[in-house]
C-alpha cells in the first residue's frame, strides 16, 4: 500500500500532544488524592472532587494500565510513580487477603465496601497487573499475577461448560444477581472479551501453557458462538452460549468495534496460525458492519441499536469513539485499504472538535448526534453506568481514550518505520 508518510507522521502528533498534553495531565492533576491516599471516586465537570464517592476496583485498575503503559513507552518516572502509586492503592485496598481476588468497591477513605466479586473486575485486575509487570518486571508482581490467574480459572470458569460465569460471594460461592447482564443472564459477551483481553496480556508477560490453552478457548468461544453472522456481536447467553431472545436485537457497537481489534491482537500475541486465518476476514467484517450502520457521516459512533436495528441510539459516548479511531486504524493495516485510513481522519477530527474539553480538559462523557455535550444528570438518560456532569466516575477513565493514543501511535511507528 501507498502510505501517507505525512499525515501519519501528523496524526502521530496530534496523539502524542492528545495524552501528554491533556489526558495524562488532567489525571495527574485532578484525580490523585493528597498524602498518597490514592485516586479520587469522582471528579465534576469543574474538575473539582465529589465527596464521599466510593472507588472501584475497574477505575482504579484502568488507571494502574494507563500510567504503567505511559511510562514503558516514554520511559517516564513521572508517569511511573503514578503507576506506583496505583499499584500500592490496588494490592493494599482492593486485594482481599483473606479469600483471594478484588474487591468491587472500597470507600472514599479505602475501607472495604462491597465485597462482591465480578469475573469482569478481576481481569481488570490481571490485565493491569500484566501491564504494570511490563514496565516493572519484579518478581513480586508476577507472582500476584499467577495467583489472580490460578484464582479466576479455579473460581469463576464454569466447569460444566465453556467459558466463565459472572459473580460471586467474598468467599467465591455464586450468585445471581450484580452480573455484568440486563437481566441476570449468566454469561455476557462483556466479560468474556475483557478476560479475552487480559489474558492476551498475560500470555505476551508469561508464556504458561495453561494459559495458551485458555486464551485459544476463548477465541473460539468468539467465533463459534458470540460473533452473529451478519459481524455483530451477541450480548447475552445462557449456561451453554446460546443467546437469550432477550439479547438478540440489540447491537453494542462500541464493543463491536473494540472487539474487532482486542480479537486480533490476542490473535496475534497467540500465534496460533489457524485462529488468524479465520478470524482475519470476520474482524474487518465486524469493522464494515460498523461503519454501515453505526458511524455518522461526522465520524461519531452511534451508541447502540436496539430491535433489530430498528431503534439506533444516537449518542455518541465517550468510550466507543475511542475504540471507532483504534478499531479502523487495524483494519487499515490488516488490509491497506485508504478508506479505513480515511475514517481514521475523520474520526479523530470528530473527537477532537467535539469529545476534547479544550477548555477544562480531558474528554466530555456523552454528547447528543450533533456533538453537543450532555452537561446534565437527566433521568432518563439512556446509559445509567456513567455520569454526564462528571469528568471521573467509577466507569469513566484514562483508559479508552489514554490506550487510543498509545495504540494509534504504535501502529503508526510501525507503518512508517
């Protein structure tokens, strides 16, 4: 392919300018408590802190990968006593030493607060462990890496069928309820993809052939039953992956896309030569799917469809367009094709104009269709998992949008180099 030397070279740029300038910063600056007490719970939109928020193990795991990842490639000691700072937070306050695993929330003065344990939460836990071991290769934090892992497979894989159940007590007895599933199914394309993603990261720190074996199980669980025909994944399953009717007419587009390329890469690292030769052209039909029916003619990513496409969510979120900009900049170099590079552009001028707050910084959580943000908590707000008049929430990170930058940087050194 004819590689646009310069706008790449420009791009690169404007992601670096985007991470060091605005995100990382901001973090640095508005969300770390005093006397190393941690990171707060939630910051409002005039970047000042909310009393009295609870932390969650998922933000403050985001934020231990955000920092260790910005360190290993700036070679950063700002940006690693950060990522040490996040680390001493997590293994102190939110590792259960008497049962095992993460807890799902602690107060805003670190005491313990809800105990339950998610199988989502505890691949956040390992996916930032194995970055943090990345930038920090201590003995000390692969042997908590092995023990998250050991902990996971004999808790949480399902042992009568495949893949991994939802939620369970402190002391890892199943439960029902607090899944990560409208209705309580008991597995969830969510969480199956981010135990995907981090155990991708542990096989790239740690070439066990156990977890060889889990991580090509889980690819296949992807192709064989959670990717529909027509590029989109299913959402909700029940014990044996088939997909609950409930489930069946809704399209979460942000994971789609982000899927489209966590897929790959665990692929990738993975090696298995088989797995990439499927799952190589359903990827970048995953992409088409999203651009046909999902990416405005702005670049901005739709929300979300429900009824079988017949009721499109219009907002666009914070999050998936991070993951629109990294899932077509793959598709761009698995193919070469410039009309992936041209969403690209077009994507990243659509945050930029209007996700970035140039004035107090970092990123506005929602905005409508035409790019005006939500500034408000209104009640009928179509996603109840983040707020629109906080800056920080338990869900809302560094990490989409910090790992964007990285991702987009590092494909691009690797196009022009």
């Amino acid at each position: 392919m004819t590689k646009p030397i310069a706008e790449l070279k420009d791009l690169r740029a404007k992601m670096d300018n985007e991470l060091r300038g605005n995100i990382l910063s901001y973090w640095m600056k508005y969300a770390v408590q005093p006397d190393g007490r941690g990171f707060y719970g939630a910051v409002d939109m005039d970047n000042n802190p909310v009393p009295g928020v609870d932390k969650t193990c998922v933000l403050n795991a985001r934020i231990l990968w955000t920092y260790a990842a910005a360190a290993k490639f700036y070679d950063s000691d700002e940006y690693g006593r950060i990522a040490d700072l996040a680390y001493r937070v997590f293994t102190e306050h939110f590792l259960d030493s008497e049962h095992g695993g993460f807890f799902m929330t602690v107060t805003a003065d670190n005491e313990m607060s809800d105990t339950i344990k998610h199988t989502y939460a505890q691949a956040f836990a390992i996916y930032a462990l194995c970055k943090y071991y990345e930038f920090r290769p201590q003995p000390r934090v692969m042997d908590l890496i092995r023990e998250c892992f050991s902990l996971i497979e004999a808790k949480t894989k399902d042992s009568g069928a495949a893949g991994y159940l939802e939620a369970f007590t402190r002391d890892w007895k199943p439960i029902e309820e607090n899944r990560m599933a409208d209705n309580n199914e008991p597995k969830s394309m969510n969480t199956h993809l981010h135990v995907l993603e981090s155990y991708a990261a542990l096989y790239k720190v740690w070439k066990d052939p156990k977890v060889k074996t889990r991580l090509a199980e889980l690819l296949n669980i992807f192709l064989d039953h959670i990717i529909r025909e027509n590029g989109h994944f299913g959402i909700f399953f029940d014990e044996n992956f088939n997909e609950v009717e409930a489930s069946k007419g809704i399209c979460s587009f942000g994971h789609d896309i982000e899927g489209s390329w966590l897929l790959w890469e665990a692929a990738e690292i993975l090696g298995d030569e088989d797995i990439r030769t499927r799952l190589k052209p359903i990827a970048i039909k995953m992409v088409d799917s999203i651009e046909r029916v999902a990416v405005d003619k702005d670049g901005g990513l739709f929300l979300e469809s429900r009824r079988f496409g017949s009721h499109v969510r219009t907002n666009k979120h914070w999050w998936p367009q991070a993951e629109n900009l990294v899932g077509f900049m793959n598709a761009y170099q698995l193919t070469g094709d410039e009309k992936y590079w041209k969403n690209v552009k077009l994507i990243w001028n659509f945050i930029d104009t209007h996700l970035v707050d140039h004035q107090r910084g970092e990123w506005f959580t929602k905005l409508n269709r035409s790019g005006q943000p939500y500034l408000v908590e209104p009640p009928d707000d179509p996603s109840p998992y983040y707020r629109n008049d906080w800056k920080v929430d338990p869900w809302k990170c560094p990490y989409h949008n910090g790992r964007s930058c990285l991702e987009i940087m590092t494909r691009i050194d690797a196009l022009i180099n």
